[in-house]
C-alpha cells in the first residue's frame, strides 16, 4: 500500500506546482503523468548524487596534487641551497676561519693593499691565499716605475683589535652562506634588522687620516686573530680604528671619538 510520506509529498508539490492540502485534493499514484514525473525526480536526484561523488573525488585528487606540489617545491629549495653555485660569498677580515651558522670555507689568507705611503695605490683590501698560483714564463718585474706594489697588511693602535696587536699581520677568510642569497655590511651597527642573520660583528677599520694612500672600510672581527708570522713592523697596508666625528655627523646618537662598530648581515 502506497504511504504519503511528507518528503513525498514536497515532491509531488514540487513537480506539480500544487501544495494544497492533500485531505482536500485526491491525487491517484496510478496516474501515468504522475509516475512518469516520479522517474524524472529519481533520475534527476540519482544524477546529483553521481555529480557530487564525482567532484568529492576530484576535490581529493586536486588536495593531493598541491600536497605534492608543495612537497616538491620544498625539495627544490633544499637543492638549490644545496648546490655549490647557489649562497652568498663574503670576506671575514682578521679572522682564517668562517663562523659556525651555516657556512663554508673557501679560503683563508692574508690581508694585502697597497703601501699606506703611496698616494697612487688601490685604496681596497684584499684577501690573498696562501697557495698563490704564479702564470709559467712570467719573471720578476725589474722597473721600479710605474707598477703597482702589494703589501701585506698590519694591525696598529696597539690594543684597539686585540690585546698586543701591534704590527701584527692580518688573517682574513672567504666564507660563503650555503642558505643565503645576499650580504650586507653595515656600519655603526653590531645586530642586523628585520630577518637578517649575523654572520659577524666587529670594529670598523680603515687606513689612517695622514696617510696618502686611501682605503675601502673593512669589518674587523670581535674576536681578531694574527698570522703565524710575527710581529715585524714592516707597515704596507694599515689598518687603523675609525672614529666618528660630531659636526655633520650628527651627535646624538653618535658621539665624539666614538670607535665606530660593524656587522656582516645575510639573508
């Protein structure tokens, strides 16, 4: 026996655009018209059904592709990192080693310029290694005209880079950031901004105001070593502390004779 149930009924309501009560109108469930409608309905509903499995598994499928996506992206990144051509280089003066945050040596050296008594000289530091390589046929240069000479470099201030630094020479490393992509010295400042990360902080050092040859500044370790060589004072290339002056350069925040910091950042 056919039951009127209430969800059978919106149905019917619905495919005959009627809701009268059903108590005052009859309706033959044997009627073809009526039969034929209830197909349609179950044929249409079935067909939903279908659709929304359909786009549920597409949903999963595609949640599983950006999974992997994603996965495959990270494991991009870890390789480009990874490879020896990717990172950023920088030169750690007065230290022959690279600190311990995710770097690698390249090479150690000594630090090398132009004498600070020649006003003609290359005013930037160099790091030289300690294996140089020398091109076959080459011989000494006679002329003492027009050449440019390189010295070694030397502490001097006394104290200031280390305690008995005195004429001491200076190490230096090439170190490169194997997770880095830049690098940035900044003056006057022992921590960098934002999410930057030290590679290391020290004093700024620069060739001496009287001097006549120039230089580049350069950041000196915190924790400055020396080369095995000694103490001789053979001068070349100085390292001298840097100071600031008020006047143009405004106090505060800087003060007069104040040792001017430095950081080695990277991102």
């Amino acid at each position: 026996m056919f039951k009127m149930t209430p969800a059978i009924f919106f149905l019917i309501c619905f495919c005959f655009g009627s809701c009268q009560n059903p108590q005052k109108k009859r309706l033959l469930v044997t009627d073809s018209d009526f039969t034929t409608r209830m197909h349609q309905l179950e044929v249409t509903v079935q067909k939903l059904v279908g659709d929304v499995s359909t786009l549920t598994q597409q949903k999963t499928t595609l949640e599983t592709n950006l999974q992997n996506a994603n996965s495959e992206i990270s494991q991009l990144k870890s390789t480009l990192h990874s490879k020896t051509g990717s990172g950023a280089v920088y030169t750690r003066w007065g230290r022959k080693d690279c600190p311990m945050n995710g770097t690698e040596l390249l090479y150690s050296g000594t630090v090398g310029g132009a004498s600070f008594n020649y006003a003609g000289g290359p005013s930037d530091y160099v790091c030289l290694p300690h294996d140089p390589d020398f091109i076959s046929g080459d011989g000494p240069i006679t002329t003492n005209g027009y050449v440019s000479s390189l010295y070694g470099a030397e502490y001097e201030d006394g104290n200031f880079f280390g305690t008995n630094f005195q004429d001491n020479d200076v190490p230096c490393a090439v170190c490169r950031a194997t997770h880095q992509s830049s690098v940035l010295v900044i003056p006057s400042k022992t921590t960098c901004y934002g999410s930057w990360k030290v590679e290391y902080y020290g004093r700024l050092a620069a060739s001496s105001d009287t001097h006549k040859s120039s230089s580049h500044y350069i950041c000196i370790d915190i924790a400055a070593d020396t080369l095995e060589a000694g103490s001789v004072d053979h001068n070349g290339k100085l390292l001298y502390a840097v100071k600031a002056v008020c006047g143009s350069l405004r106090c505060p925040p800087f003060y007069n004779n104040a040792p001017i910091s430095c950081v080695v950042c990277s991102n």
